[in-house]
C-alpha cells in the first residue's frame, strides 16, 4: 500500500523534486501508520490481497469472455423472437457474503441472466433461454471463487 500511495503521489504531483520526494514519503508513511493503526491493514495481510490478485484478475477475464458470449446468445434469441425464460434454482459451495455476492453479481451482469433471490447457498436464477440458464449455474465461474475465497476445490 506504500508503494501504491508513493506512486500515486508522484504521479498527481507531476514532478520529481527532492521536496515532492520528502513530503510524498513522509504523507505516505502517515496514511500508512493510520491505516494500520485504525483500518487493521498490514504488510501480512497486503501480501495476502495481492497474491489473490492474479486470481482476480482471472475471473474477471472469464466474466469479460461469458458476458460477451451472452450478448451472442440473448442477440440471437431476440432476432428468433423465440425466448423460452425460465426459473431455476441452485446450490452453491461458496461460504462467504462476498464471495455469494459476487458470484449474484456476476450472474446479474451477464446479459439474459437475473439473480432473483440468495439465501444461503441456494441462488434463485430467471434466465432467457436454457442454454443461458445452464450457464448462470456453471461450475467454472464458482470454482474461481472458491479459489480466491482460499477452499480451492471446496473440501
């Protein structure tokens, strides 16, 4: 987080004085110590967020490639003029609030596709089509979760 708040320091500032240097070191060694001292964060836990990075970036990656094959199907569904919606239910592995949450909003985000309701571990699902349906419950996108929330393939 140092380092993030020195970069951006110099790069708003827009110079590269010995002044800007000192001052950025000494605001940035503040906001740090606050952080730490009020927020609870520290260099253990940065590392930890960092490491998972990757792995967020990977999900979002494969959120990006099954939002664009969405748009795909919900475009050729729409110019059918045939959607056959439906309701489905299913059950999740993944533990944590956020983990859920962002699993609701990534089904939410893909074109054809609601999350109507989560409770627990069973996601309530309206779909265009089936084929989109399927989606909303694939495997794929849980197990990246799982993997960032630290339980890998669940066990």
């Amino acid at each position: 987080m140092f380092l993030i708040l020195f970069g951006l320091w110099i790069i708003f500032n827009g110079r590269w004085t010995a002044e800007t240097v000192l001052c950025g070191l000494a605001v940035c060694a503040l906001v740090y110590a606050f952080a730490w001292k009020y927020i609870g964060i520290t260099p253990k836990r940065e590392w930890r967020l960092a490491r998972k990075a990757g792995q967020a970036l990977r999900y979002l990656l494969r959120l990006l490639w099954d939002i664009a094959g969405a748009n795909l199907a919900v475009t050729k569904i729409v110019w059918r003029g045939r959607p056959e919606p439906e309701l489905i239910a299913f059950r999740s592995r993944i533990r944590s609030e956020f983990g859920r949450a962002i699993r609701a909003g990534s089904i939410t985000l893909t074109p054809g596709t609601v999350t109507v309701h989560v409770q627990d571990d069973l996601f309530l699902v309206h779909a265009l089509s089936g084929a989109l349906a399927a989606g909303a419950g694939a495997e794929a996108a849980e197990k990246s979760i799982l993997e960032m929330e630290g339980s890998g393939d669940g066990n």
